[in-house]
C-alpha cells in the first residue's frame, strides 16, 4: 500500500522540475537568450504549456491579475510541497498502525 505513496511522491518531484524548467525556459526566452525561432525550443515550450497549463488554469482564476507577472507556477510549487511535505507522510503515518494489527 505504501508503494502508492511512493509513486505519488516521484510524480509530484517529476511535475516540480517540469514547473521549474518551464519557469526557466520561459525567462530565457523573455531576456531574448533564446528565441522561438527555433523549432526545438518552440516544440519544448509548447510540451511544457500542455502539461502545466490546467494546474495553473483554476489558480489563475482565483489569483488577482498582477499585470506581466505570473505566480501561479509558485503557488503550484507551495501546494505540492505542502502534499509532499505534510499531507502524504500525515496519511501514511495515520495507515501504518492500521496496517500493523493486521
């Protein structure tokens, strides 16, 4: 049972680096170090966007507009920090003893 937290936990590691490499990949592009000109980088940018566009769709919705900046890859970050960090290792530690009479 406790294999399934484990694979949540390599997933939600797997969709902080894709968030952070995203943040990255869209801040060269914005300070023009790349460009989308190129078909490879066009290509990983729109990867990218298909994969974290609906975690940011519903918090860019509640989020005030802040005008050129975009926080809501932060607060997706926050949110999957807090279920890694605290709400996952809370559910297992609240299984395991009843796993252990059993």
């Amino acid at each position: 049972m406790f294999m399934v937290f484990d694979i949540i936990q390599f997933l939600l590691h797997i969709v902080t680096w894709i968030i952070i490499i995203q943040a990255v990949l869209t801040w060269l592009i914005a300070f023009n170090v790349i460009n989308t000109h190129n078909d490879f980088v066009r290509q990983i940018l729109y990867a990218l966007n298909r994969m974290t566009e609906p975690m940011y769709r519903p918090i860019r919705r509640i989020m005030p507009d802040f005008g050129a900046l975009d926080f809501s890859p932060l607060v997706v970050l926050l949110l999957i920090q807090i279920v890694s960090g605290i709400v996952i290792p809370h559910i297992e530690a609240s299984m395991s003893p009843a796993l252990a009479g059993v």
